[in-house]
C-alpha cells in the first residue's frame, strides 16, 4: 500500500439491517481476531490502497480509498475488488450477495459513512453505540497498518461530524430502548440518580441491562433477589451487584429507591399487602417501580398507594415509542448537518488534486529563479560599478519574467480553446480585464530581452 498523497477516490461496500436479514448478516460477520489479517489480504487488490471493515450485529461495511492517481474507472475496480474479497473471505457466493450488499462512491460514500457516525442509519436513531464501534474498527485499521492519510481524514471527520450532531440537535434525547428508559422515569420522580439504591427482582436480562443503565447514571448501590440465590449470586457477579435471598424482599424493597422487576412469575410477587407494608417502612418516601415481567410483577393497584410511582412495560414501550418519534424530528436536523460537511469534505478532497500540480509549478519557477539568479550573482563579483549591478539585478527580474511567460504565452496563442485559457488565466493570476486590448497585444509581441545577448553582453562588461 503506497501513500504517496492524500487525493485519491473513496468507497463503500456493505450491506446493514436495511437491506440483510440478520441470518445474512450473520454468515459475513468478521470476528475482532481475523480483521488484520482480512485487511492484509484485501490491500493486495489492485485498486484498493486503503481499508477499513466495521462489522456489527447491524451492519457489515468496507470503507475505502484508491490510489492519489487513480481514475475515476478505478473506483469500479475497487468496489468490485471489495464485493469479491468479501464473497471469497466469508465464502458465500457473489450472486447471493448480489441483492444485499450495496456500494457508495465520491459524496455519496462521504455522506453514508458521516450518517453512520451520526448514528442516523441505525436501527434506533441516535444510539450511542455505533461511534463507539466505528472508532474500534478504525484503530483496527490504523494497527494493521490499513489506513493512511485520506481514510484517516475522512474517519476523523466523521467523528467531528458525529460529535456536532449530538450537541447541535436533540437526536440523542430521551431513552430508545425498554432496558434503559428507567433511567429516564427515575430521573422524573428524583431528579438525579445520584446515590439512589435499586433493587432487582429476578434475573432478567432486561433487569440486567435496565440495572447497568442506572449504575452508570449515578446509582450507588445495585442488589439482587431471586427465588433461585444461585442465579441471584451469578447474575449480581455480572453487574457488580449484591445477592440477597428472597425471603427479605419486604426488608429490600424497603430499603431501596427503584425497584426492576422481571421474575417470570404467572402471578403478582409485588402485591398490595406487601407494598403497603415496605411503604410504611419508608415512611412514604418515593418508590420507582419498573415492571419489566409479562405477566406483570406487580398489583396495578399499589400505583394508587401514597409514593409509589409504578410502570409497566406499556408505560415503557410508550415513552420509548414518543422518543423514537421525538429523535425522528431531530434526525432531520441531524441530515442538514451530514449534508453540509459532506459537501464540505467533497470541496476539500477536490482541492486535494490540485497538490502535486502546485508542487510541480512551485518547483519548476524556483529552479528557473535559482539558475538565473546564480548566473548574476558570478556577474556580480567582478562588477565593482553600482550602476552595473543595479542593470544586472533588473535584467535578471525580466530573464525570469520572460522564461515563466515563454511556454504560457505560446500555449494561449496556439490554443484551440483560448477563451477557456484565458478566463483560466485571469483567474489563476488575478487579472484585471485590459482597458486597451490593441496596447495589450503590441505589449506582448514587443522585443523581449534577449537571453543569449543579454548574457553575452554581460560576460564582455564583467571581462571589460
């Protein structure tokens, strides 16, 4: 793989929940182990000179580069290069893959890959995760020694562009999903979770993963009960909790501020006679109870009991459903962004051809410069008269002036196209239009300087 600059043309190949059902997904998925090995043995295709692959229960993608002097018809190559690669690793037929996989080029592929940073072509609009394991699978590819200057800055944009959304719209608002929507009913009953004590009746793994929520929104203590203390101890192990039998669930739920229940059970474990008498306990303090069972855990009649505040998995799936149609709002807002740095980027990577054209001119004017200046400086060690020296410095300024405008001048008069060259010109060199053209054309086919007399006239003032 050579960097040789960072112009070069991008891509993306993949397929994601939008257009794979997850058995499909499941067959191209690459495990963390095999992705540098799998971008070693991608970079050997031709066309491709930089890669990444994110692959996730989501989504499965390539993103890559060509070369800094690929032609546009090398794109082609490289996403046909990437849709083989990945039919002949997962060993899959390309024709199965056919209906599934899809590819994005140029702006397109910028804009794709900006709005899975933004986490707007989820499944759950503004979920967090995604960034996270976009930012993986690029370390992934910087270890493999996989990517280099353009994939690195386009990865970086998106970042930036991923961090804009979230602190310029509301799209990561209001919990998405029923595990973590008890953060957001907790914070409506206190306020904060700081220091907050919740108890978790069973060993669901929604119960599980509600109790993560909580713990790292400020939760202080997280305990555990089951009918079973076995999986009460393997489940409180998992998430850093407590394990209490459940003979003590009176006493527990008295001591705690939100209660996750999710224990299976065909009948109600938090009935109204043990509410009642954990609620005195607590002397009416508020009591957050999320009951996450079907059927459900809890008497619907302990929501009329003085502090309790009681949701069901209707109360839940309804928050979730008003935020997801919330984050929807908000993921029109998020689009106008990804759109507008992705025409940003575009401007930049287009700018970015122009690079060793400008390297070039730099260095042909700087050794014309050096030669001629070289010349008069052998000059003007044996001219000892300032009168002399002060012609020579000025007959250099014209020598260099003639040699840049020699190849220039030729190229506009012999043009097949001079209208084109002339509006490049004006605007390369800032040109103001000429108020006399018939002074400007007796100015250009007036006697240059000679530069072999010139140079033949000094050497006989400098021998003189």
């Amino acid at each position: 793989m050579g960097h040789l600059g960072v112009a070069g043309k991008i891509f993306v190949v993949g397929l994601s929940w939008r257009t794979a059902p997850v058995a499909v997904r499941e067959k191209l998925a690459f495990d963390a182990n095999e992705i540098a090995a799998c971008l070693d043995e991608l970079l050997r295709s031709p066309s491709v000179n930089e890669a990444l692959i994110i692959s996730t229960c989501n989504r499965v993608e390539i993103y890559g580069t060509t070369g800094p002097t690929t032609p546009d018809d090398m794109v082609e190559s490289a996403t046909a290069e990437a849709r083989n690669f990945m039919a002949r690793s997962r060993n899959i037929s390309g024709e199965s893959l056919a209906k599934t996989l899809y590819e994005r080029t140029h702006t397109e592929a910028v804009e794709h890959v900006f709005r899975v940073a933004s986490a707007l072509d989820s499944m759950v609009i503004g979920e967090s995760q995604i960034l996270g394991q976009l930012k993986d699978a690029y370390g992934a590819a910087v270890s493999a020694n996989a990517s280099g200057p353009l994939l690195s800055r386009w990865m970086e944009r998106a970042f930036t562009v991923a961090k804009r959304v979230r602190s310029e719209t509301g799209i990561t608002r209001g919990a998405a999903n029923v595990s973590s929507v008890a953060v957001e009913l907790g914070r409506r009953v206190f306020g904060e979770l700081a220091g907050k004590t919740v108890l978790i009746v069973g060993a669901g793994k929604m119960s599980a993963l509600a109790a993560r929520h909580l713990r790292a929104n400020g939760a202080t203590q997280v305990t555990v009960t089951n009918r079973s203390i076995e999986r009460a101890r393997a489940l409180a192990e998992e998430i850093e909790a407590t394990a209490q039998p459940w003979d003590e669930l009176d006493r527990l739920i008295a001591g705690s501020d939100v209660v996750i229940s999710s224990t299976g059970a065909k009948e109600p474990v938090l009935t109204k006679k043990l509410m009642k008498a954990a609620m005195k306990k607590r002397r009416h303090k508020p009591l957050v109870i999320v009951d996450i069972a079907v059927p459900r855990d809890a008497d619907p009649s302990i929501s009329r009991l003085d502090g309790v505040y009681l949701f069901d998995i209707d109360d839940l799936e309804r928050v979730v459903a008003e935020n997801l149609k919330g984050r929807s709002r908000e993921a029109e807002a998020a689009g106008r962004i990804v759109v507008s740095e992705a025409a940003e980027f575009e401007v930049w990577l287009r700018s970015q051809k122009v690079i060793p054209t400008i390297r070039s001119l730099r260095e042909h004017f700087q050794n014309i410069a050096n030669t001629e200046a070289e010349k008069v400086i052998e000059r003007l060690q044996s001219q000892h008269d300032e009168k002399e020296r002060d012609q020579s410095i000025r007959r250099l300024a014209q020598l260099i002036a003639n040699k840049l405008l020699h190849t220039p001048m030729g190229t506009l008069k012999t043009s097949g196209d001079p209208d084109f060259l002339v509006e490049a010109t004006h605007k390369l060199f800032d040109l103001k239009p000429a108020d006399n053209a018939e002074q400007v054309a007796a100015d250009t086919e007036s006697k240059p300087v000679d530069q072999t007399n010139a140079a033949d006239s000094d050497k006989k003032r400098g021998s003189g």
